[in-house]
C-alpha cells in the first residue's frame, strides 16, 4: 500500500539468545548461570544486564564474572522473586535472552594507584566479584585490594573456595564475618560494620565499593564517613526497579537520575542530598 | 516560515484528496450536557466531517507516537525488525501538545537509544495543528509561560480567518503537503496575518485573566516547592482521595513510562509494552519485596518530582504543559494546580 512504509532499525527491546551452559550452586537460595550469548557479549565491570526468561518477563542483573572473558558471561542470581524462582529451576542448556549492558560500570581508571576497599553483604558480592576479577588482572596497576565480606551466616556466603585462594594473593587482603554463626564456623562473628576497624588501608589515597542489601549499605557508608572517607571516593551499586534499561520506562528514577541510565553505580556525593535513597 | 490563506472549502476538498495517502484524524465534539463539548479525534470521513476545535481535545498527543498496548519485539529472530507504519495526519492539535511533546522526543528520541517504533511514527506522523480560540476550566498554559497557539513544533497551522484558514508552515513536511495543492493556498496578506495576531491576543487577555485570579505557581519557583516540600503533609492530604487508577498519568502527554511484558504465542516469545503508572503500588517495587514508593503519599510526590524536578533538571522544563487533563479525569478530585499552590502556602508560612 502507499500509504505505508518499513523501517529497518535496530530493536533496542530485543534480546539476544544466551543457552546456560553450567549451573554452579553457591548457597540454598544462590546460584551462578554460565551464559554463552550467541555473538560475543561485552560488558563493562558494574554494568548489568536484562535477562528474559523467554516468554515470561525480564529483571536486571549486573555480571558477577571477569569482563575480559567475551565468549561466556557469569551471572549470581538469588532467589527471591516471580523471575529469580523460575531461573532458579533451569536446566543446563535452557535458552535464556539477554540485553544489554546498561550503564555505568565501576570506574577503574579513577582507581589507579589506589587502595581500593570492597564492602560486599550477601549476594551483593557477586557484582563485586566481577570487579575483583578486573582489578586481579591488572592488579600493577593498582596499591591494595582489601575485601571485606558479610553474609548472614556460613550457608548463605558465596564463592567460599575463591575466597579463600584472593585471601592468599598478594596485595590483596580478605576478611569475613557472618552476622550468626554455626558450629562448623570459626571466622568472626558480626555485621559487616565490625571488620571495617583499623583496616590496612591509607586513607589519603583510598577508594570505597559498596554492594549489599540497602540496610547494609546505608550503615557501611556511615562508617565509612566516620572513618574519614570522602562521599566522591565511595562508590554504591543502587538496587531499584530497571526494567526497560535504556532511561525509558521511568521506573528507576532517584533524584534527578534514571538508575539505568546514569548508575548503576553512582559515588555517595551524587546521591547523598536526594532524600529517601536507601529506601 | 511562509504563510498561506485557504477557505473552508478548499480545505476539505485538499484534506479529502490527502485521504488516499493518509489516515486523517480530526476531532469530533461530544457534548454531555449544556457545558462546554469534549472534542475527540476521531477518523475524518462523511459521518465526523471536518470541524475546528477551539481548545485541545480529550485524548493526549502520545497516544498517536506510542499506544496504551503494542508489540515491540517477537524473539528470538534477528537484531533488526521491519515494521510498516501507516502515514498518518493529526489535525486539530494545540501548543499546549507540541510542547508536552518535547517531553516525549526526549524520552523516546534524545536518550542514548532511540525507540525504533517512536521514531518511524515521528517521521510517518503528521501534524497539523490550530490556534486555540476559547479554553477550558482546567486550561492553565499560560501559568507554564505556554501560549494557546503554537510557534514552533508542527507541520502546519491554522489560525481560522473569515471564512478559511490562514496555514503556517512549519516544516519541510508541511510545504511539501500543500505543495500538492498549491493553487488553493493563496500567500496571505500583510492584513490578514495581524487580524490572526489581534485574535490570537485576544484569547491569550482572556485566558490571562482567568489564570491570573487563580494566582498559580509559575515556572521558576516550581523546582524549589516540589523538592523543599518533600515532607510537607500536601502529599498526604491530596492522596487521600486517590484510588489509584492512574488516569492522570495516561491522560497526561508529558507521562511516558511503561512496562514490558513478555507472552508467549504459540511457538514464539513476544515483549509487548503497556502505559504504566507510577500511582500503582508496585511501580517502583524491586525483587524480594522493597518498594521505595511504598505508600500513596510517596507516588503522589513522585508524580511532581517527575515533572518539576526531573525534567527541570534533564531537559531544561517542567514536564506539564497546562492542559488540565489530569484534574478533568481525576475521580478524586485531585488538582495539580491546588498541590502546588498548597506547597507554596505552606513553604511560605515555615
């Protein structure tokens, strides 16, 4: 008809198949996918993803895996709501989709020289765990990695075994803690906040990460303020409601920012005039 | 740009002769009772033949750029999608729609990915649009620094005149449209084009008027009410009519969020998106349970700072355009310009 035309464009709402390749149990209610995205997927450490379980929705996860890797990409998923149970019941060599990435990842360039400190609670260690991976590899160019971890207790840690060969490399320092411990358990004791004292880190030339359920990072930020850090030098990765990824749909909005569009990870200076953040 | 005079019946004959290339929508009136009409768009053809509108109709702008429902995307199949898209023509637009639709280009066109289906319908969509020759209650543009006939932002223009039309240009679209019956469009006069400024002046006196005695918020101090009152109880004494069915939200045509969501038909996978509104409860909720926009007094506060603080800050304008047609469909009752001046009594007085 002539009074009709076609555009050819790229679908920015189109996701790109991905098959799960390994599952990888790492808590009763955590699992990390290996994804092998038809083309090469890219991403920057910090920047996160929309996977779709075809035909029943879509929900934003940030990588857990090293951003050098282009050929798979590892994804820590928890279960915890309508997506997260039915991911959680795949099968290797399911077929999932995937947009992306979105965002603005971890800027490393600005952690040069630095003694970068990473605060990760729960599950928030698995985009944190995609940054450690990019720091290792290039681990000259940076002074110090100090990881300090919390879960809620020895079950629900994550990546148990890696965390016990960082601890062994050098220039980085680990240390953990669950807020109840078990029997089996003879680490520390505590909220996550409790291993942030007499840290070996030098202050002047120090960088913070922060990832973890919003409680936990409210109160970490406030310690880390005590301790003297700068609101530019901490750096938070904000949880709120991505859904369309592209600073469409209106869902992520904090302040005058779409947490899509400009974050997801945003430094404490950005955010600490909007009101209401940790909500 | 150039600006031509036609009668009224040359105009119909043109815009009947556009109908084999475009689906034309032109309002329609519907009148309830002995007030003022509702005008609707509505298909141009013998039942709703052409008639002018003196002030916006019902339905907002974006609902031509981008419907309530539809499809974006059957997966998985290749990165590139063909969609074929009708060319269609809008008459009887107003500026207080061309401006809100700055706000929807910026979403949909000006962000870092463009929106495939938007941008085929700005290219397919034409828009003809009018002076506004009377207004409704609720209209309040002119708070907003608005005026009730359009300068820039369309294809065409028509001023009615005696017993025609006096059409602008507005674009390269718009000439080439009246190109294609170039004898009826006679280059209007020096005397006809400050009639349309005498009219036009007159309206705007009158709407001045009427927005003036309700001493509304204005644009430069809107910022500041919406963010210095976040903890202000207007947000809690104005929700509490609300129920929550966010027609305020797609009546608007500067409101542009949606969900997607995904179906499976038969042996494929599609991702449609639907008009979401953030007065629902679960808007902004995340997996697990947390919902920072947890209670009716917080979506309510979102809704202004979406408008009057986002936008000031993103694009440069508040995201309302005066239009009124989120207090007209309001089962509550709830009146953008009274939260505002609530503020600003309240802010005044601490």
């Amino acid at each position: 008809m002539e009074n009709q035309t076609t555009l050819i464009i790229k679908n920015i709402y189109q996701p790109k198949e991905a098959m799960v390749e390994d599952i990888i149990v790492e808590s009763p209610t955590i699992k990390t996918f290996v994804l092998k995205v038809k083309d090469n997927f890219e991403f920057k450490t910090g920047q996160f993803v929309e996977l779709t379980l075809p035909g029943v929705g879509e929900a934003p996860f940030t990588p857990s895996s090293d951003p050098n890797i282009k050929d798979k990409i590892e994804i820590t998923i928890m279960n915890v709501g309508r997506i997260t149970s039915l991911l959680h019941k795949l099968s290797k060599n399911d077929i999932l989709g995937i947009r992306g990435p979105y965002g603005r990842g971890y800027p490393l360039d600005k952690f040069m020289g630095k003694d970068i400190l990473i605060v990760g609670g729960g599950v928030g260690l698995a985009p944190l765990r995609s940054l450690l991976f990019a720091l290792f590899s290039e681990i000259d160019k940076y002074h110090k990695v100090v990881l300090r971890y919390g879960a809620r207790t020895p079950n629900d840690m994550i990546y148990k075994k890696s965390l016990l060969e960082w601890a062994k490399m050098k220039k980085v320092d680990v240390v953990t803690t669950v807020d109840v411990g078990d029997a089996t358990w003879k680490g520390n004791v505590g909220l996550v906040t409790t291993i942030l004292k007499d840290l070996p880190i030098d202050l002047k030339k120090a960088v913070a990460v922060v990832c973890g359920p919003p409680i936990m990072m409210k109160f970490v930020t406030l310690k880390l303020l005590d301790l003297g850090f700068l609101p530019k030098d901490i750096y938070l990765s904000m949880e709120k409601n991505m859904s369309c990824g592209l600073g469409k749909c209106g869902h992520c909005r904090i302040g005058k920012f779409y947490v899509c569009r400009d974050g997801p990870v945003f430094t404490y200076e950005e955010l600490k005039d909007i009101p209401d953040i940790w909500d | 740009m150039e600006i031509y005079y036609i009668n009224s019946f040359q105009l119909d004959i043109f815009l009947k002769s556009l109908k084999k290339d475009y689906k034309i929508f032109s309002p329609k009136a519907i009148r309830k009772d002995s007030s003022l009409p509702d005008y609707h768009y509505n298909y141009l053809n013998e039942d709703n033949p052409l008639i002018f509108n003196p002030y916006r109709c019902r339905e907002p702008l974006k609902s031509f750029f981008s419907p309530a429902f539809e499809k974006l995307a059957d997966y998985f199949n290749s990165e590139k999608i063909n969609y074929t898209e009708e060319k269609i023509i809008v008459l009887g637009v107003k500026n207080c729609d061309l401006i809100a639709h700055k706000v929807q280009d910026f979403v949909f066109l000006a962000a870092q990915e463009i929106d495939p289906l938007y941008k085929l319908r700005r290219e397919n969509i034409i828009l003809i649009s009018s002076d506004c020759t009377d207004f409704k209650e609720v209209c309040h543009c002119l708070a907003w620094e608005i005026l009730p006939y359009p300068k820039e932002g369309f294809d065409l223009n028509l001023s009615p005149l005696n017993e025609g039309y006096l059409v602008e240009v507005g674009s390269v679209k718009g000439r080439e449209l009246i190109q294609r019956a170039s004898e009826y469009f006679v280059p209007a006069k020096e005397v006809q084009i400050s009639s349309r400024q005498v009219k036009r002046k007159n309206l705007e006196e009158r709407l001045r008027k009427h927005v003036l005695v309700q001493n509304l918020v204005s644009k430069d101090i809107v910022q500041k009410l919406v963010k210095e009152g976040y903890n202000l109880d207007t947000w809690q004494e104005f929700m509490l009519t609300c129920v929550e069915c966010g027609g305020c939200n797609f009546i608007c045509d500067t409101c542009h969020c949606f969900l997607l969501m995904d179906k499976k038909e038969e042996s494929k996978n599609s991702r449609f998106r639907v008009w979401d509104s953030c007065q629902y409860a679960n808007f902004a909720r995340v997996a697990g349970g947390a919902n920072p926009l947890k209670t009716r007094a917080k979506r309510l506060r979102n809704r202004f700072l979406k408008k009057f603080d986002f936008f000031v800050e993103n694009l440069g304008m508040p995201a309302c355009c005066g239009c009124g047609r989120c207090i007209e469909v309001c089962p509550g009752k709830i009146d953008i310009r009274e939260v505002l001046k609530d503020l600003a009594k309240k802010l005044e007085k601490l």
